[in-house]
C-alpha cells in the first residue's frame, strides 16, 4: 500500500495481496477489465480494495474458461455470473462432444493402422451431421427399392425405417462400425446385392398378395433351424438335408442359394451387426439360422 494516505494499492501490491503476476494484472487492467481508480503522480495505475475483490473474480471466471469478453459484461452488469455459466456449460458440452469424437476417430485410426488418406475419410464420416448420415442411409434405401412396387410390404416398411443413429459421444468401436457401415453402403457391389435381394422378393409376389409372407418363411427357417443347430447338426453332413428338404421342398437348390446368398449372406450379417452397433442396440437375432442354411446349400452346391 503507497504510504500517502489514501489506502491504495499499487500493481506491484495487488499482486503481491493476490498471488498474481504483475504482468496478468497489467493485461487485463490493459484490457479494460479491472479499471484503476486512479494514478498516481508517477504516472503509476492504483486500485483500491475493491479491486483485490474483482481481481478474485476475474481470476475465478477466467479459470473456468470464460473469454475476457464475457467476464467484461458480468463487471459491467450486462450478464448475470449464472446465466454467463450457463453459456459456458453449453460451450464446453460441445466441446466435449467434439473431443470425444476426436478421440474415437484416433482411437479407430490406429487400430486400422489407417494411411493418411484414410484418416481422412474416417474423421469426414465421423463428423458428418445425423442428417447427412441419414441421407446416405435414405439414398441406400431408395435405390434399393426403387421401382419394385410388388415387394412384401412388410419389408418394404423395414427397409424405409432403416435409420442411423450415431451417438453424440461414439465410443472408437462405434467410430469403426459406422465407417465400415457408411463405407458398405456407398459400396455399388453392396448396393446390387441388396437391390438384388429385393428384386427376388418382388418377382415371388403378385399383385394384391397379402403381406407378410417374407416374415413368415424367416420364422419358418428360425423355428427349423434352430431345433437342428441346438442338436448339433452339421450343415455341411447328411443329417441337415432333412432340414431343407422340408424348408425348400423340391425348389432348385442353385436358384435357392442365389437367393438366400443375396439376402443372407456374411456380407449382409455384417451389415445388420454394423446398424445394431451403431444404434446401440441388440445384436440382430437368429444370424446364425440363416448362415447353417447357407453353409447347408453352399455344401451342396453342384451335387
């Protein structure tokens, strides 16, 4: 405190009064938030008491991430310390969401051991909006249906209902199965199959069929299967042709397996299992079924 009387506090006081730098007190005071009361005949800035309690203030907001800007309007009454916290909160929440996007994206780069050009593509397609992740879902969907009225209209209502739902803050292995997933449906080999998939669908039906015949030959296939899985049936042995025998009757066995490969083949479980991983939800169930009859089929390929 100078010794003329008045009480005042020099720079060199206040910092010694607060446990901050000379310089930091000169900044903000340069700044224009934290005002001296006056000068002395030197030349020299001084502060009262008051100041050693805003200085407390400033430093308070400043440690909690707020620009200069914002701790201006709380000194000057422009903005409450809540509702400048509230802000601040709503900032640092999309922070976060962003890092933890980064982190994942790293996270998948190096578990990829990706090149430079593939980090790129995996950072772009992490950070695309929900609605541009939706729109490559929707182009998928619309070009895998388009022009085939006489598709199950069950699966037609599955197929559309298809979404993407990426969570704000992805995990690196929900990171890597939505690149994966992005990457399949952008994939032209990946979208014939699943155009061809329905194009079977369609052609199995006539105009003003009742719908839900897919949904039923799954379940059929489930509830088959799955007593011959549970018992140990090889697929590839004599003891599952019983199994398609009763599930194909005397159908083609080349024509089936071209259409169960388009529909349920390891490229198409992988895709269900990336959509389920993406949107956080359970597994797709009996994948294992329609893979035995694969297996089954494909053993008996050109028999």
């Amino acid at each position: 405190m100078i010794d003329d009387g008045t009480g005042l506090l020099t720079i060199g006081e206040l910092a010694r009064a607060t446990g901050l730098s000379v310089r930091t007190i000169r900044y903000w005071s340069d700044e224009g938030v934290l005002t001296p009361v006056t000068r002395s005949a030197g030349g020299y800035r001084l502060y009262d008491a008051g100041g050693v309690a805003r200085l407390e203030l400033i430093r308070t907001l400043r440690e909690l991430g707020l620009g200069l800007e914002d701790v201006r309007k709380v000194l000057a009454g422009e903005r409450t310390v809540a509702q400048v916290a509230a802000a601040h909160v709503a900032a640092l929440d999309a922070q976060i969401r962003s890092l933890r996007v980064t982190r994942a994206v790293l996270s998948a780069v190096a578990r990829r051991g990706a090149t430079a050009e593939e980090m790129t593509l995996v950072n772009k397609l992490a950070r695309l909006s929900a609605a541009e992740r939706q729109r490559i879902m929707e182009e998928f969907t619309a070009e895998t249906l388009d022009g085939l009225d006489t598709v199950d209209p069950d699966i037609q209502e599955r197929i559309r209902r298809t979404a993407v739902h990426l969570a704000e803050d992805p995990t690196p292995e929900e990171v890597d199965a939505w690149v994966e997933l992005a990457e399949m449906l952008q994939d032209p080999g990946f979208r014939a199959q699943m155009r061809r998939a329905v194009e079977f669908n369609a052609a199995d039906r006539r105009p003003g069929d009742p719908g839900g015949r897919s949904m039923w030959f799954a379940q059929r296939l489930v509830e088959l299967v799955g007593p011959a899985r549970a018992r140990g049936v090889d697929p590839t042995g004599e003891g599952a042709q019983e199994v398609l025998d009763e599930l194909f009757g005397d159908a083609d066995r080349a024509e089936v397996l071209e259409r169960m490969t388009a529909g349920f083949d390891e490229r198409v479980a992988r895709y269900r299992h990336l959509l389920s991983v993406v949107n956080r939800q359970p597994a797709p169930p009996h994948a294992e079924d329609f893979a035995w009859v694969v297996t089954a089929l494909r053993a008996r390929a050109g028999r």
